[in-house]
C-alpha cells in the first residue's frame, strides 16, 4: 500500500522532472524573442532611413562618370 508521503515524494519528483524540461527550451525561446526584436528594429530603421538612404545611393551613382 502506497502511503501519502510516496505519493507526495512521487508527485514533486514528477514535478520537479517538469520543471528541468521547461528550463531547458527557456534559453531557446529567449534567443528567439532577442533574434525578433532585433529584426523588428532593423525593418522599422530601414523604412524610418530609407528616403536617406536612397539620397545618399543616388548621390554616390551620380558622381560617377
């Protein structure tokens, strides 16, 4: 007969094997938001600078004969 404190050791060893899991994908998912967020700033820069950045290509192609 299984007594409550084996069931409650059981219960937190299945638990805490859980909890090792979802630890280890975290630093995966946080890379990944890092990775988004930098390519969400890029892609705003790069509309915010892009008239400027036209200007500056044109100006550069023009000056050569």
């Amino acid at each position: 007969m299984i007594t409550y404190y084996e069931r409650l050791r059981a219960y937190l060893l299945a638990l805490s094997a859980v909890a090792r899991m979802s630890a280890r994908g975290q630093g995966l998912v946080e890379y990944a938001a890092i990775v988004g967020f930098i390519a969400a700033c890029m892609v705003g820069a790069e509309l915010f600078l892009e008239p400027n950045i036209a200007t500056t290509l044109n100006h550069v192609a023009n000056s050569f004969p």
